[in-house]
C-alpha cells in the first residue's frame, strides 16, 4: 500500500544566536501506511513533535525547512498555498495536541465547536450537522452526548475534553490522526481508556496515525511501529514488538531500563547525561556520550540507518551487541529502615476547601458540603517511604498541604516526633519548620526565576542555621555535591538549567535544611522518564545517608512500587486501603485499587490494561457510604451509600476499607 | 552531568539589567524606539542652549511665513520662530511627565501588590472602587481638579500622578496574584519566611518587570494627556512654549501655514511612538506578553 503521510530527507532548524544553522530534524525519512500506527519517542527536545508537524507541513515560529520534503497523499505540503492547507488541515488530516482543554474555545458550547468542524470540513448538509454532532459525541464513548453538547469546555473533565478534541478531529472524516502526547497529564485510568478508544478507532477507519509520546507505556497499547528519535535523528525504528522487546540500540535500552514497571521491585535504571543541544552533536554518533558501548569509532564517524539483525533498522555500529546486552543490569534495591519508632502521625484528619456562604455564615451554620478529605489517620514510622496514591483530585497534594502547614485543616491533628504541630505555618516554632520540607511537583514553579541557585540554597540555610559569608557559600556548594551538582551550578538562574537539573536544586533546598520528613508532591511527573529514574535513585541515594522520612505523592504507580515501603490509596479524600507495598500490590485489595492497577501501562505490545470502572470524574465525595460508591465495578447495593464500610485486615498491617468481605475480595 | 557550553555564571542585577538593555537594543522596535526617546530626552536638556531665536521674540513683519533659511520651519501667527518653539516645547511635558510617572507607578504599584496579597473580600471591594473611577472618562476628572486647584506644574503634577496610578494598581495586582499562586512562594511560606521577607524576595523582584514595562505604557498616555490639557489651555499657560499648546494655536491657520501644526505634532507623535516601541520591547526582552493583556 502506499504510503499516506510521506516525509522524505527532511531536515529542519533555526538560526542561532551565533548565525550558525542549528539543525533541529536531520534527514529524517518517515512513511505512513493507512491502517498503520506509528509511534515517535524520545526525550524532550529529540524532535519528535516537530517531525509531526511537520507532516502537516507546520513549522513552528522560527524554524526553517532546509531540505527534503513532507507529502500527504502525494500533496507536497510545503508548497501549498494558505488556502489549500487550510482545507487539508482538519479535514483529511487532523491534529490532538496534548493540551485539549487549552484548545478548545472556552467560550463556545462543545456543540457549536464540533458543529464549526462540520461546516468547515464536511460535506454533510448543515440540516443534519446536529444529529452528527451527536453521533460523534457517542462514538468517542462520552455518557449522554445530549447533555454534552450544551455544556462548555470547563464543565468537562480533563478526559471528557480530550475525547471532544478528537471527535472534533473526526468531524472531517479524516484519512489521517496526529497525536501529540495526548495523554499526558490524564490520570491513569483515564489514559487507559483514551488508548483503548484510539485503538479502535484506528482499526475501524483505517486510518493513518503518527502517536507522539514519551510514555513507551501509550506506545506499546495504541502503534504498529515505533520510530525512536534521539537528538533530531532516527536512531531505532521498527517493529513495536522488536522495539520493545529486544531494542537494537544503546539509547532505546537506556530508555526501557528507566521505565519503573509495576512487577519490578528494584529502582528503575537512570540514563545518565543528557542529549546534545541541537547543532552541537560533533561530527561522529550523538549518543556516544551517554553510551554504555562507545568505541572510538563513535565519536569520530557517523553511523548510518542500517538494518539490524533483530528486525528494523538501527543507527548504530554495534546494534548487535547492543541486542545481547539487554536485561542485563539491574536496578539498585530501595533502601529499607525498619524502626519502630513513629516520625509523623495524622490522627483524624479533615481538610475542607468549602467556605460557609455568607447567608449561612450570617445564622451561623455550618456548611453542609462534606469535607474535601476526611479521616485520615496514618502513622509513619522513622526512616519509612509512605507511598500516596490516587487519581487527581483524591486530596493527596492537599494532604501534604496540610502536614507543612499550609492549609490548616478543619479537623484532626498533625504530630511529629511526639510534638503536637501546630496547624498554621505562622505559628510553628523554627524546629518544627525545619523539621517538614515540601519538595512540589514543578520545579519551573517552586524556583523563583530570578533567583540564582546559590539565592535559593541560601535561604534555608541562613534561615534555619544562620549561616553567612563563606560558610554559606561552601556549604551551598556542599549540598548541592549531594545531588550531583558542581559547584559552577552556584551562579545559574533555573531558566539555564534543564529540568532534571532544576528538580535537584529543588531537592537540594528541601534537604539543605536536614530534615527529618520530607514531602514530595508528584516530583517526577514533570520530567521525562530517562532523568525520573535519576531523581529516583536521588532520593533513594539521600535517604540511605540521612535516614529520612518520606511521603511521596504519586499518580504512578510503579513509581511508587519502586520507591515505598507502604501505601495508602485515596479515593475523594479518603482512605481506601493501607498496607504494606507489597500487600496492596499483590494481595487483596479494594475494587479501587484494583482499578488503578489495572490501568497501568506496561511498555509491552503483550500487556492490556483491564478497564474494570468508567472513568468518569467526580467533583465531590458523596455524603455518606463509601467514597467509591458511584464507580465500584463491584457494588454490592444500598449499603454502599448509605454506610461507612469498616476497615478490614487481611494481613498484619494490611487494611482494606470495603463492605465486600474478604473472601469475596479475594476470590476476583 | 554535562556543561553547558559558554553561557554567562554572572548573574548580579547589574548584569541582568545589561542583559535586558543589549536585547532591547537588539530588536528593531527597541533599537528605534529608544533611540527616539534618548534624542528627545538630550534635546529637550540642551535645546536651551542650542535654539536659533528667543521664543518669545515675535516678528511682527514676517507672520505666517513658510519655511526659509532664516526660518527652517517657518514662522507663527505673531512671528516666532516655530524651530525654535518645537525644540523647546517638550520640555514642560518631559519634565511633568517624568516625575509624575514614576510617581504612579510607585504609588498605583504598591497598592496594587497589597490588595492582591490581601486578598478576598476587601479586595473584591476596594477593585470595584477603583473599576468605578476608571469608568469615568480622564478628561472630566482631571478638568474637575484642575478647575479647582488651577493649573501649573505644581497641581499638573500630582493630579497626573493620581490619575495615571489607578489602572496601576490593576495591573499589580494582577501580577500579584499571579505570582503568590505560584509554588516557590508557597515553599517560602512553608519554610516559615516572615511575610515581609517573601514579599521583598519572593514577589517584588516577579513584579517589578511588569511595573516597569506598565511604567512605560502609562508614560507614553501621560504625555498624550498633559499634551491635550495643553491644547485645551488648561497645562502650559503662554507664551511658555509647548507642542499641545503650539496645534492649539496654529490650527486656526492650518489650511494656509500648515507648518504651525506639523512641526509640533511630528515631535509630540515621535516621541509617544519611540516610548510605545520600547514599551513594546522592554515586554518581549522581559518575557512579558502585553499583546495577551487587556488595554487598561
């Protein structure tokens, strides 16, 4: 069959601020059958998502093409006229960006944008635009298309709006899909049900796809064929099954080993360094400084695409002992304390985002509105990895919020080590503060822009020790050794450090201040796999010299596999299970936890996801019974609603919050 | 880790503020802009020194007369010298304006970041306070003033400074509240920071790149308006001479002696454009996207 989207010899890049030509693509090939699926990954800044607009013959503001071409059924995009892309764009070949919810017109009612779809780019007489409308609410699974198409963009959920991007993309029947990581930022369960209707799709159209993404995970599910793009060029491309299975290339291994997987009881390995700025790759192979295999030959000649042994074509010279190397290593083991002592204990804990309205607060009343998380008890051993989970909104962050003071809570009590803290920062003495450090999950936002490295670790450290002069400028550059900085680092603002490098400097300012209990509030979603696993073993590293208490937040699980000792999962604030990692990974566990680790994505074309609830999104806990109630796939009845369920304990140390008794729960 | 390559681990303020001038410089709009604005301000410092007449010497023989050499720009309705009058006409306004900025911005700013740090219920009031003034229109406003107080630098210049500090105060708070949501005020927070440590180090600094290019905004509508109160005879009184005073007086005779206007309109429009094309780059140099921005 020939091929669809038809990307020949490109090569794209801008000027840069020395007048040099800094290549951003480089001679990239890539063909697209209809019915065919592929998949581009790599890190960030490896091009994939410029090589994908590129198809529709997009570059974006100051990228030039240099060479070569991009065809989509046989029209060369680049010669287009304004006009004739805009009639091919859209129509027969459509995009999903990452960001649906920013798309989307906030002003427009979901109808009245899907019915602009029709009208620019079908053919469908506009008396019958409506009833399309809604057939193609219902074909991307969104519950009561009626109902949606009056409601705007806001009213819907992240995922609710993704599935609106694409049945806007379907509008005009198009021939081709291109997805930029249009997963990403989803929650688990949602992602895995996007997938899963962007599999059918494909194969109930015949539909050309180019998936953009750096979850290896997305791949696996939804491509045929991946292409792996490292610094601007193919360096891997094949079959999924080759690609994932027994990778012909260093840096395709590197990738797959920093994956954290959910049977892996062991760190996920980390990619050191990071790739080449573009332009600056020299004249031999641009991954030879982060090689495990590089030869002198590497850095002096550039290898070619050529086929490998293990199907698909690989850009390296030693592909083949680069496919026997696979599996070989294995990551460090997570550092494990066992004292009994307890660090921090929550003991009832209530957090409430409601305000009293002010007719209520005039009579004062209360609000009748239930609280955002409600009972939480945990205690948290000295030098133990508290694992967080839960879908977005399940109150984990506002958890941490609370334990550092931030948000006081409506209820309930903070205690650590034996001290009773107070619930507003303000009134916390400067021990209790140094105790807690808050690590976020955005480094672009928890460094202020203008302050230098050497500004930001300075605070706490002249804060808390009243540090100054040369002792503070040694022992910043002391802590920042610790995570695996040079002490050059000192003078940089966050804008010139790449991302991984700014999470450090983050965790180098929670662990400046020697604490006994450190928060980390999802801090590697933000970051590509390769250096997640690096900020990973970080952490796993610090806590094995400084002993350090941990509750980590995260939506992923195999993250939190990797790294925790126990595990509490929240459903709407409030607790579902708790145990140790192992018991809630392996054992009996509540119908939500079941759902969470059913949606995970494996990097693997052989694992599918189980979809056992919808993924539908709550806004608020219902008022009594069992959070889960409106979602459990295995609800047992009126008792659901209207009683707590009671905790149960399987194992010492293992309880499970659900009516179903455990045999039953044991028994599916 | 590798290096990255050649970048500057200088980063005092000195540097920064150098940094942000070579990018102005290195933008058409800047480029231009700030050269027009350096030509006005030196001209309207030495114009005394430099004028071809005395501008008040009136020439009763040669009134209304076009441009020669002895008059480059010809001569007004009492025959003075226009060259002469539009090279020292903008100094009033340069002079009011330039105080009366920074003023606002001062004033205007501060309020701004204390009602977006305060917060809640007061500010939602106070805001509607402040939407209800910049509901009426300037002119009125500031007629009602100067008809009270009388004009002269001395009323000019505070009355300016209040106007023009109104809708400074949106744009802080706006600001404000942009940055007190981000997460590193929330870490200094939790690290325990006195509130008036992570105003000063946390938030100020994030601000004050959006109050100066404002500053810059509200500098260039400033001139516009001192330059209208001219015109309308309540700014400059005669015979000082100034660029909004100067279109009052000529436009009378515009259809036969169209230099009267001309001169003083292409100096008062070059100077407003030059301070909008900073403005403009000052933006983009600090990574502040004022097209996205509402006008107000």
């Amino acid at each position: 069959m020939s091929a669809l989207i038809d990307i020949r010899d490109i090569s794209v890049g801008f000027a840069g601020r020395d007048g040099r030509t800094r290549e951003v693509l480089r001679n990239i090939d890539l063909a697209v059958t209809p019915g065919e699926c592929v998949g581009l990954v790599g890190e960030s800044g490896s091009g994939k998502s410029t090589l994908a607009l590129a198809a529709m013959g997009y570059l974006k503001r100051g990228l030039r093409l240099l060479n070569g071409s991009a065809a989509f059924n046989g029209i060369d995009m680049f010669a287009q006229s304004r006009q004739e892309l805009e009639r091919i764009r859209g129509g027969q070949l459509a995009l999903i960006p990452q960001n649906s919810g920013q798309s989307l017109t906030p002003t427009l009612r979901v109808g009245a944008q899907l019915g602009e779809a029709l009208r620019l780019h079908s053919a469908l007489p506009a008396d019958r635009h409506a009833a399309k409308v809604v057939e193609l609410l219902g074909h991307v699974r969104l519950p009561d298309p009626e109902s949606i198409v009056q409601r705007f963009p806001h009213e819907l959920s992240g995922g609710q709006q993704q599935r609106v991007a694409i049945a806007m993309a379907l509008a005009g029947e198009p021939e081709a899909l291109l997805l930029d990581e249009p997963t990403t930022g989803l929650d688990v369960t949602t992602q895995a049900h996007i997938l899963e209707l962007l599999r059918d799709i494909t194969t109930e159209r015949g539909m050309a796809m180019v998936y953009v993404s750096h979850d290896l995970g997305a791949i696996a599910r939804v491509c045929t064929r991946v292409v792996v793009m490292y610094a601007g060029e193919v360096v891997l491309e094949g079959s999924t099954r080759h690609v994932l299975k027994s990778p012909a290339h260093p840096y395709a291994q590197g990738l797959l080993a920093s994956i954290p997987k959910l049977d892996d009881t062991t760190l996920p390995i980390a990619l050191d360094g990071r790739p080449p700025a573009p332009g600056d790759a020299g004249a031999g192979c641009a991954f030879a400084d982060r090689c495990a295999l590089v030869r002198d030959r590497c850095r002096s000649t550039r290898p070619q695409l050529v086929p490998s042994e293990s199907g698909g074509t690989a850009r390296c010279f030693f592909a083949r002992e680069a496919g026997r190397q696979q599996g070989r290593t294995i990551g460090a083991a997570p550092v494990r304390f066992s004292s009994g002592e307890t660090m921090l204990d929550l003991d009832g804990l209530s957090i409430s985002y409601a305000r009293p309205r002010l007719l209520d607060q005039l009579l004062g009343r209360g609000t009748d509105v239930p609280p955002t998380v409600d009972d939480i008890s945990i205690s948290i051993g000295k030098g133990e990895t508290l694992g967080l989970v839960g879908e977005s909104g399940s109150g984990k962050s506002t958890i941490l919020k609370t334990i550092a003071g931030l948000l006081p809570p409506a209820g309930g009590a903070v205690t650590a080590g034996n001290q009773a803290l107070p619930h507003a920062v303000e009134q916390r003495a400067p021990g209790q503060l140094r105790q807690i450090q808050l690590i976020f999950q955005n480094p672009d936002d928890s460094l202020n822009p203008r302050h230098t490295v050497a500004d930001i670790l300075e605070q706490p450290l002249k804060l808390y020790f009243g540090l100054a002069g040369d002792k503070l400028r040694s022992r910043s550059a002391e802590i920042l050794d610790r995570v695996r900085l040079g002490a050059h680092y000192l003078d940089r603002l966050p804008s010139q450090l790449s991302g991984g490098e700014k999470q450090r400097v983050a965790i180098a300012r929670a662990f400046a201040a020697g604490p006994e209990i450190v928060l980390c509030d999802e801090v590697t979603s933000a970051l590509d796999v390769s250096v997640q696993a690096a900020v990973l073993d970080l952490l796993n590293d610090l806590k094995k010299t400084q002993g350090t208490t941990y509750i980590f937040v995260s939506h992923d699980l195999a993250v939190v596999r990797a790294l925790a000792d126990r595990v509490a999962v929240l459903y709407q604030g409030r607790l579902c299970e708790i145990g140790q990692t192992d018991q809630v990974f392996e054992g009996e566990s509540h119908p939500y936890t079941k759902v969470l680790l059913g949606a995970v994505l494996e990097p693997d074309p052989d694992a599918a996801p189980t979809l056992a609830a919808d993924d539908i999104v709550e806004r608020a806990p219902p008022a009594s019974g069992c959070p889960f109630q409106r979602r459990c796939p295995r609800r047992l009845g009126e008792i659901c609603d209207t009683d707590t369920p009671p905790w149960q304990s399987p194992e010492a140390g293992h309880f499970i919050r659900c009516h179903i008794s455990l045999e039953d729960l044991n028994a599916a | 880790m590798t290096e990255i390559a050649a970048t500057s681990t200088e980063n005092t303020r000195l540097q920064r503020a150098l940094g942000v001038l070579r990018d102005v410089m290195a933008r058409p709009s800047g480029a231009i802009g700030l050269t027009l604005v350096t030509f006005h301000v030196i001209l309207a410092i030495i114009s005394p020194w430099i004028v071809p007449y005395d501008y008040r010497a009136m020439d009763s023989l040669s009134m209304l007369n076009g441009p020669s050499g002895a008059h480059w720009l010809g001569t007004d309705h009492l025959g003075r010298d226009v060259l002469t009058r539009v090279l020292l006409g903008g100094r009033e306004a340069l002079l009011v304006t330039g105080i009366a900025t920074p003023v606002a911005v001062i004033w205007g700013g501060l309020l701004g970041i204390f009602f977006g740090l305060v917060g809640g219920r007061l500010d939602e009031v106070l805001m509607r306070v402040v939407d209800a003034f910049l509901s009426l229109p300037w002119i009125l406003k500031m007629l009602v003033l100067i008809v009270t107080f009388g004009t002269g630098i001395e009323v000019l210049i505070p009355t300016l400074a209040f106007f023009y500090g109104i809708p400074v105060i949106r744009i802080a708070r706006a600001a404000t509240h942009d940055v007190v949501a981000r997460d590193f005020v929330s870490a200094a927070r939790a690290r325990g920071h006195g509130r008036i440590t992570v105003i000063r180090r946390e938030l100020l600094p994030n601000v004050l790149d959006t109050l100066m290019v404002e500053g810059a905004m509200r500098w260039s509508w400033m001139l516009l308006a001192f330059s209208s109160l001219s015109f309308l005879g309540f700014g400059v009184s005669p015979p000082t001479p100034d660029w909004g005073l100067m279109i009052a007086d000529a436009r009378g005779f515009m259809s036969f002696a169209p230099w009267g206007v001309l001169g003083p309109v292409i100096a008062l429009s070059s100077l407003i454009i030059g301070i909008n094309l900073t403005a403009d780059a000052l933006a983009k140099a600090l990574g502040i996207d004022r097209a996205q921005k509402a006008p107000v």
